[in-house]
C-alpha cells in the first residue's frame, strides 16, 4: 500500500461556512428585494383602497383628493350590501 494515493485527512473535511459578519452585500439583491416590495406596495394600494371606500358614506366615497382613512367607519354599507334584494 502506498500513502502516495491516500487523501490527507485535513481535506475530506466539509468547507466552514462563512459567518453572516463576513458575507459580502450584494447590492443586486439588496435592489431587487427594494424593487419588488416598491411593487408589492403597489399592486396591493387598489385592494386597500376598495376596503376603505368601502367603509365610507356614499357621498364621502368620490373626494377628491381621495382620503384613505375615513372620518368615521360606516360597518352599514357591509350589512345593506349582504342584505340586499336584487330584483
């Protein structure tokens, strides 16, 4: 047997991994996870928006500018809405 073709010992050992006080910043994540939350915020503004206009009086639902938080809830428009007759 010959000790030419063994592996020393020292290099079947699994690599460390790098402590997160030394990784290095990548800015192509950094600008894609500000990109795509700058998106989120955007595709979710409609949905928020309906759920506020929705607790709104009917004259106070068309202000210009819009409000996005009303004076006061109206729970009333939820119970007319399911209550409703529809002919």
């Amino acid at each position: 047997m010959s000790s030419a073709t063994a592996a020393p010992a020292s290099t079947n050992r699994p690599a460390r991994p790098v402590p997160p006080s030394r990784r290095r910043i990548r800015w192509g994540t950094i600008a894609s996870v500000v990109i795509l939350s700058i998106g989120a915020i955007g595709m979710l503004a409609p949905f928020i928006y309906m759920a506020v206009t929705a607790l709104k009086t009917a004259q106070h639902a068309y202000d210009l500018p819009p409000d996005w938080y009303p004076k006061e809830f109206h729970w009333k428009n939820f119970s007319d809405a399911i209550n409703a007759r529809y002919r």
